[in-house]
C-alpha cells in the first residue's frame, strides 16, 4: 500500500516539474496537469515585468538585471515565508483543537451525508 | 553626432529622454508611481530625494496629470486611454531630467484628432519652458505641423530634402517652407492647403515629377547658410571650458541598494494589486501539502522508520 502511495506521488512530481520544466524550456504545454494556473501566474508575471525591463527600463539604464532578479527572489522569499507561517499556524491549530481520531471524523461525515440526505 | 562640439560619451544616455511609440508600463501603477519610480531612478544621484519628488510634482502639474496621479495606467482598453498613456510616458521620461534632448518616436500615431492636439499642445509648452523636443511625425495636420519650430524633411532613402524653420513664428505660418519650395520650381501652394501635405505631395508622392529635393537642398542657399551656422555654433561650443559631468562615470544613475529597495518595493506592490501569483503560491503549497500528507500517511513514527523514510523522499527526489 506505501509503496503504491509512493509511486503515485512519484508520478505526481513527475508530472509537476515536467510542466515547469517544459513551460519554461518549450514556453507551450506539453503535459496535461493539475497547476496551469499556479505556472500561469508566475510565468505571467515575470514575462510582463521583463519584457518592461528589455524594452524601456533596461536601455534607459534605469535599474540592472541584477536588480530586477533580485527583487523577484526577495518578494517571492518574502510571500512563501508568509505562507508558510500561515499554513503552518492553521495546520498546528487543526491538529490542537481537533483531537479526534480519523474514525471519529469518518462517523461525523456519514452523520453529515445523513443529515444532507 | 556631437554635443557642445564634442562627440557622443555615456553621458548622453543619461540626458536625453526617448518616449517609445508603444506605452510600456507596469499595469498595476498608479501614474504618480510610475513617474516617481523613473525619477528617483534615473536623476543623478547627487539630488535630494525631496529634489526629486518636487521635480515629479512640478512635472505632474505641468503635463496636466493632476487628476489622473492616483489612476491605475491598466492596460490599453482597461485602464488609462490613448493620448493620457502617452502623456504618462512623455512624464516618465522628463522625470528623468533630460537636459539635452526629448526624443518622441511619432507621439501622436494612433490618436484622434483632438488626442494629438493635445498632445502637441503639451509638447510646445515644454519646449517653451526650455526642453529642447526631437519628435519624428507622418501625416500631421496644419495645425500640428505648424506647432513646430523647425523641420528636418527626409525623402525616401532617409536622405535630407529641407532643414530649417517652418515659418517666421511658430504657431503661425510656414512662411520659410512653402517660400523654398515655391523658389525651387514647385507648383505654387495655395493659401489655405495643408503645407505638410503639400510638401509630402512634392518629395514622396505622385506629384515627385523628376525633380530630385535631396540634390536641390545640397546645392541651395538655405542649405549653405545652415551649414554655416552649425559650423558656428561647433566653434562658439568648443570654446567654452569642458564641463565635468558626474553621470559620466556610472552605468547606473542609482546606487544599487536603491535600485533594489524600489524595483522589490514596486513589485510587492504589485504582487498585492494583482494577486494571481501569490494566491498561486498559496494553493500549490495547500496542494503539496495535501498530497505530501497522504504519500505518507500512517507511518510508524520510530526513528528506524523515519530513516527509510528519509531514503524513500531521496529515490523520490532521484526519479525526478
């Protein structure tokens, strides 16, 4: 069964780098997968910040490469950290104030799914 | 090229201004933003900042962006219209200081009739209060045509047709044109043609005859005597002591910390207008997560069994 689990996450990484790999490699989806809108997002908005960079704000010398890379790490950093405290504050306080078992959770579905029916 | 009787060094980058024919902007600006980004960038770095944010205000009033600073540029089509994107780009570039020279690639393409107006309106204000403009343009009205001051006419094949003033007062006629091409053998213009028109007409289009105004110009009086002043002016320049420039010697106007601390604090700003990406990020870890959680669900939490674990997320890792 664990070995199942494996592979199918296996499988899942798989398919999730190759959609990074091949959007920014190909710049066209090759693979059909679960986060188009995820890579979407982040493809979007640094194409449309250097294509302002290598158009205008590049050949004026406004700021460098450099500059403009490094903000992108910083900000990118910056909001996975937030995140991550976030996700991580709302995990730990799940598993605090809920401390029933998985069978317990099953029960109050099905008591759920009955009340709904 | 020279400047003050001087060729062309790396200072000339940083004093001239060049507004593009496309209106590149950040969509999630607002208008004041874009011109303070530009300003607080691109001024030497010798100014104050208050220098430069007064420099911004003054530009804001004069390109009359008053009640547009607070205005996201957008996109064209979901934002700022036409003519009020070009005059963010005009301020964008003054922002910038350019002491020597404005370059506008043809800003009033793509406008109507009362957007270039305006816009060429604005562009003899700024050349009243002392910004020499540069400003390539096709087909302008009469109106237009006369706003300037001086015309360089090119033929096809770039070369030179007519260079020297429009008309005895700008605004006013154009005297000076229509008498030199009227000297050199051309039709008459009537009183109330469009000279620009007429002028195109003659050197590029249908009515070109055999007559060829790049040769005509080499050999004319106007010619000789605009070569002569130039040559006077070269000599009047090179008399003056040399004047040392300090944005001569760096690439960048701003010290690379600024360059840093605006561009990352512009594009938190507009991570949190345009939340796409952060909202992405967001979802993508709930969803590892998730996916993370389950892989491993019910494993014994001994240590031997976290260390198989550990070689199991390492094959993982390997397969990728």
């Amino acid at each position: 069964m664990i070995d199942f689990q494996n592979r199918v996450f296996t499988a899942f990484i798989v398919i999730l780098n190759c959609k990074f790999l091949y959007t920014i490699v190909a710049k066209v989806n090759l693979t059909p997968s679960l986060v188009p809108a995820v890579v979407n997002a982040i493809m979007a908005k640094f194409f449309v910040v250097r294509a302002l960079f290598e158009s205008r704000e590049g050949p004026s010398k406004t700021f460098s490469w450099f500059a403009m890379i490094t903000s992108f790490i910083l900000t990118s950093v910056s909001i996975i950290l937030i995140f991550l405290r976030l996700l991580f504050h709302a995990g730990s306080c799940f598993i605090v104030t809920h401390r029933c078992c998985v069978s317990d959770m099953f029960r109050l579905a099905e008591r759920l799914v009955h009340l709904l029916n | 090229m020279l400047v003050d009787g001087k060729p062309l060094n790396s200072g000339f980058q940083k004093g001239t201004g060049f507004v593009q024919q496309n209106d590149n902007h950040l969509p999630t600006q607002t208008v004041r933003e874009a011109i303070e980004f530009s300003a607080l960038l691109r001024q030497p770095r010798e100014f104050s900042k208050a220098q430069k944010l007064a420099d911004v205000d003054y530009i804001i009033n004069l390109l009359e962006l008053d009640d547009l600073q607070d205005a996201i540029i957008g996109f064209p089509g979901a934002g700022l219209g036409v003519e009020r994107r070009k005059r963010v780009t005009i301020a964008v570039e003054l922002a910038a200081k350019p002491d020597l020279l404005l370059f506008l690639d043809e800003p009033t393409s793509g406008l109507d009739s009362a957007g270039a107006a305006s816009i060429v309106r604005l562009l003899r204000k700024l050349a009243n209060d002392g910004q020499a403009i540069l400003c390539t343009i096709h087909q302008p009205s009469s109106l237009l045509f006369e706003s300037f001051d001086n015309l360089l006419l090119l033929t096809m094949g770039g070369s030179m047709a007519y260079f020297g003033k429009i008309g005895e007062k700008s605004g006013r006629d154009s005297h000076h044109v229509r008498a030199y091409f009227e000297q050199n053998g051309a039709p008459p213009c009537p009183p109330t043609a469009n000279v620009a028109e007429y002028i195109l007409e003659l050197t590029a289009g249908d009515r070109s005859g055999t007559v060829n105004w790049n040769k005509r110009w080499s050999s004319s009086i106007q010619a000789a005597s605009a070569r002569q002043a130039i040559e006077e002016i070269k000599a009047d320049r090179l008399k003056h002591p040399p004047t040392h420039d300090p944005r001569e010697e760096r690439e960048f106007s701003a010290s690379l910390s600024t360059q840093i601390a605006l561009t990352t604090q512009r594009l938190f700003v507009d991570m949190y207008r345009d939340a796409a990406y952060p909202y992405g990020v967001l979802f993508s870890n709930i969803l590892v997560g998730l996916v993370l959680g389950l892989a491993f669900q019910r494993r014994p939490s001994c240590s031997f069994a976290l260390r198989g674990l550990l070689t199991e997320l390492l094959q993982i890792w390997g397969t990728e």
